[in-house]
C-alpha cells in the first residue's frame, strides 16, 4: 500500500513540478501574463482530476477485491451518478475551450501601435529595423543584438527570415513565433514590466544555431526616445565617414610631367 501511494509522490518529485508556477514563467507581457494563468488553470485541473481518478481507483483495489468466491452485490443504471460524469466532464472541456480561445486571440490580435520593428532572422544572427527612425540593430552568434522596446505601449512585429525556418522565442514573454522564408509573421506585444529579457532562436536551423541568441530590452518612452537618438546619430556619424573614405580613395593622383626647357 505504502508503495502505491509513494509511486504518484515520487512521479511529481522527479517530474520538477514547482507550484504554483508549474515549470512557466509569469510572464512580463499581457498576453504573457493571460498564457500564464490558462497554463496553471490546465495544471491544477489535470492534478485535480487525475488525483480523483487515483483516489477512485485505489478505494476500488482497497474495498471491492474478491474475497473467496462471494461476488459482490451488482447495480446499474445510477442515472444521477451517470449524468454527472457525463456532464460535468463536457462543461470543463467547454470551459477549457473557451478560456483558450480568449487567450489566443488576444495573441494573435494586432491592435493600433505607434512603435513597428521589423526583425529579420538569418543564419545565425538577427536584424532588427525601425521604420521611420533610421535605427538597424544587426548582431549574429555570440554578439547578442538588442531589440529595445517601449514599456507600456503596443509594440507591433514583422518577423521574416532570410534563409531557413528560425524561430523568435522569449522565454518571460510566454511566446515563440516561427520565422518562415517568403512569410511575414506579425504579432503584437505589449511589455507592463521594464528589463532585459535574454531571448534566442527555439528551431534548428544549423551549424551555429546554439549560438543564436537575441535580448529584448523594455525601457521607459524617455530611455526609447534617447536611445533612438543614440542609434540614429551613430548611423548618420557611421555613413559620414564611410562617405568620406569614398570621396578620399576616388581621387587620382596626378602624374607630373616635366618638360624639355625644364631644368
């Protein structure tokens, strides 16, 4: 007995359950966050029911086994006790349904922004551009590129690849979105906590694909207006001096002739 009832406790420990988490994390976005909670409403109802299903199983093995050859007394047709485990299954799949189905529609929503970032995924590496703001954060492997965001306010996402599927996953977003060749993904997010949230690619995609790593900084509109300015400036400052290094090698030195008079 002490073993049948040691064997569920024993599955759980070496499972890594944690409580009330159940192994997700409580997520920094709003959808994030509405993902987390349908995650633990699945988790404490699978454990509610299976621990019913156990408890019912054992109170069988416990108090109905053969005892000699008396067979036990036989019933049927309990229309009460059959209508509820008829009924009662088919409301919490219903209820299950339709929770998911507000969360996952709240994912794939695409309300007005303000902000729009287009990331391009590449072997192995990301491009993350500004529309409007003359800003390309571009970083590949072990450089770790920082896609900077706006804390409270709808970020709009165009994610394209440029050679094989990759996948755009932030673990303390709840979220992962495939980056499929000739495909434009689009997603909405919208951050209520500011950080810096390490981030990598979640599909096999080659060689490097362990080393493709991103970071996704949420800071307030004040620090996303200076850091705007920052890149903005940089890049102007950048194709300045690759201007002039055109201008300086397009130059021909003039060969000096000298002349016959010429002493």
């Amino acid at each position: 007995m002490r073993r049948v009832v040691a064997l569920p406790i024993a599955a759980l420990a070496l499972a890594g359950c944690t409580v009330p988490t159940f192994g997700a994390a409580p997520g920094v976005t709003t959808s994030s966050r509405s993902a987390y909670h349908l995650w633990q409403g699945f988790s404490i109802g699978a454990a509610l029911i299976g621990s019913l299903v156990v408890v019912l199983i054992l109170w069988t093995m416990v108090f109905h086994r053969r005892k000699g050859d008396n067979i036990p007394e036989q019933s049927q047709y309990h229309i009460p006790l059959e209508l509820t485990y008829v009924i009662v299954p088919i409301l919490i799949v219903i209820g299950l349904f339709a929770w998911t189905m507000v969360v996952e529609n709240q994912e794939v929503a695409n309300p007005k922004t303000s902000v729009t970032i287009n990331v391009n995924a590449f072997q192995w590496g990301w491009k993350f551009t500004y529309p409007g703001q003359d800003v390309v954060v571009i970083g590949q492997t072990t450089q770790n590129p920082e896609m900077v965001m706006p804390v409270n306010e709808n970020v709009h996402i165009n994610l394209t690849s440029t050679d094989v599927i990759h996948s755009f996953y932030v673990h303390d977003f709840n979220f992962s979105r495939l980056a499929l060749p000739g495909v434009l993904n689009q997603f909405t997010f919208r951050a209520v906590n500011t950080g810096t949230f390490q981030s990598q690619c979640s599909e096999i995609c080659g060689l490097y694909h362990s080393l493709m790593y991103f970071r996704v900084k949420v800071v307030t509109r004040p620090q996303y207006e200076v850091w705007l300015e920052s890149k903005a400036n940089a890049g102007v400052a950048q194709a300045s001096r690759i201007t002039n290094n055109q201008q300086t090698s397009s130059v021909v030195p003039t060969k000096l002739t000298k002349s016959k008079g010429d002493n």
